[in-house]
C-alpha cells in the first residue's frame, strides 16, 4: 500500500471511529500523513489522491454513496449521516443566534461551531458546542456574560434531563493562548487534530488567521489541510453596540465563578486537559472520550496494515 493510500485510510479510519461519512474534501483536506514525518512533508499531488482513491474503491476497501465515503461493510454511515443532515439548518439557525449575542460582548473576538454540529452530524438532541476566543484578560467576564442568558432560559445542558439544542459554552482560550498543542492527549491526539481542522466558524475580527498559524503542531500531518473560510451565508457581522469589559469586573467573574463550579469540575481541575481552568485557558470537557476514541483508532489502522 503506498503512502497516498496509508494516508487516505488514516483519515477514512478516524471517521470511521467518529460515525461519520464524509464528503471528498473533508477526506481529502484531512489526508494524515502520519506520524514518521521527519521534519517534512510527503509531497503528493491532487491527482495521486484521486488515483489512490479510486483503487481503494476498486479494491472494495473503500465505498461511495451519494458524495459520501466509507469503510467497506460501513455503508449504513453515509445513510445515518444523511437523516442528520436534516437537522442542520434548525441548529445552524440557533447557533447563529447565539452567536449573535456572543458578538455583542466587547470581549468576543471569534467564535466557532465545533463537534458533530460543525459536520451537520448532530443528532436531534444533540447541544451546539461553541469554542470562543476573547481577548486577553477577559476571558472570565466574557464566558460569565456569555452563559447569562442561556442559564436564565434554562437552556444549556442538564445532567437530570435532554435539552434540545442546548448551548454549550465550555470550551475559551484569549488570544495569548491561541497554541492548542498543549491541550491534547499526550504523544497523539488524533481526535483534537480532526476537532480543530473541522471547526466552522461564525464570526470573526481577523484573529482566525493568527489561531491557525499558532497551531502549526496540530496540522502538519494533514498536507492537504487549508485554513477555516467564513462563508458569507452564515456569517456574524460585527456590532455597533456592544458590551465593554473592564479590568475591575474580570476578577469578579472569576471569583464568582469559580465558587459556582460543580463538584466533578472542581475534582478534576489541575489534573490533565479534561478541565483547564486559568486566567488563558477555561476548558470544561468532564466527559472526554478522546483516550477511548484514540485507542479504537489505533485497533482500526492495524486492521488495515497501516502505522496511525
């Protein structure tokens, strides 16, 4: 198997792991060259990959439907993925609408849909999963305005009961912070690569660029990756109107949140990258799959003969 193959299987094996079908240019775009890079890239060009592709479909390890692919005897994820698909553009509206308020606080510099809703692969009751960049020292006060209105409306997620379309606001970093690298798992963290790579953005001041030149580590497998694009039709414009932060009203957020948080963040603050709690980082993943996720990729990439 030559390394354009190995590369395509790679990243259709993690998406395999996730549920999820995608489409050309997501396999494309996310090609893993894996990780004996030794200082370079793998030059391959367009055209290998069509070809490499089209072998892996005529070898019958790899099927296609409808724009989609999948592992050979995985077709049911490219039907599973398309009564997802329907559901999108409720979500997308919704998530709009969050992020219209998010970009009414001075403080909100990008604003990015993440997990399954950015692959419109959300299931009906799935939350809307946001990542946040704020600026610098007012990371506290912008997440705890943020959550405001959402907690008043009891609509961001519940452990006692399903809240559809719940806003999940668990995942800032300020614009110090904009390297991910060392929030992932350590020596690999395929699904921290694929999450980044997959973001989809709704708003942003022009600091996207700088996000993904600081996360040259993460990217440097998938030769093929390209920075995230705006698209106009889901846009968030700047407002004119919007909420100041001040230095006095940051520790005050921090204080109060903190002495807010529940029992299972409190345990597992300070322990690995589930939780980050610091005046750059506010990250609450309590129920983190990545290490399960990771080990059932590696299991899935030997079955194929290839290194992961």
């Amino acid at each position: 198997m030559d390394t354009a193959q190995a590369g395509l299987l790679r990243s259709l094996n993690f998406f395999d792991v996730l549920g999820y079908a995608p489409t050309l240019p997501e396999v494309f775009l996310s090609w893993d060259q894996g990780s004996s890079i030794h200082n370079s890239r793998y030059t391959v060009l367009d055209t290998e990959l069509t070809s490499a592709l089209h072998h892996l479909i005529d070898q019958r390890i790899v099927t296609e439907s409808r724009g989609r692919f999948a592992l050979a005897g995985r077709e049911s994820l490219i039907r599973d993925h398309e009564a997802r698909e329907a559901l999108f553009p409720r979500k997308l509206r919704r998530a709009r609408q969050v992020a219209k308020w998010l970009a009414h606080l001075s403080g909100v510099r990008a604003i990015f849909l993440c997990n399954t809703t950015a692959l419109a692969h959300a299931d009906d009751q799935g939350d809307l999963d946001f990542f946040v960049i704020t600026r610098a020292r007012t990371i506290w006060q912008t997440r705890g305005l943020a959550s405001l209105p959402f907690q008043l409306l009891d609509q961001r997620p519940r452990p006692d009961r399903v809240v559809r379309d719940a806003v999940c606001l668990s995942f800032f970093v300020d614009d110090d912070a904009l390297n991910l690298s060392s929030l992932q798992l350590s020596e690999d963290d395929p699904y921290f690569r694929y999450w980044f790579l997959s973001l989809l953005p709704l708003y942003d001041d022009g600091v996207m660029s700088d996000l993904w030149k600081a996360n040259h580590s993460l990217i440097e497998r998938h030769s093929f990756a390209r920075p995230w694009i705006v698209n106009p039709a889901v846009k968030i414009s700047s407002t004119t109107f919007q909420i100041p932060h001040s230095k006095i009203l940051e520790s005050l957020a921090r204080r109060l949140q903190i002495s807010r948080f529940n029992p299972s963040i409190k345990q597992l603050m300070h322990q690995d990258t589930r939780v980050v709690v610091t005046d750059h980082v506010l990250k609450f993943h309590v129920d983190d799959g990545r290490e399960k996720l990771r080990d059932q990729y590696y299991k899935n990439c030997q079955r194929y003969g290839i290194e992961a």
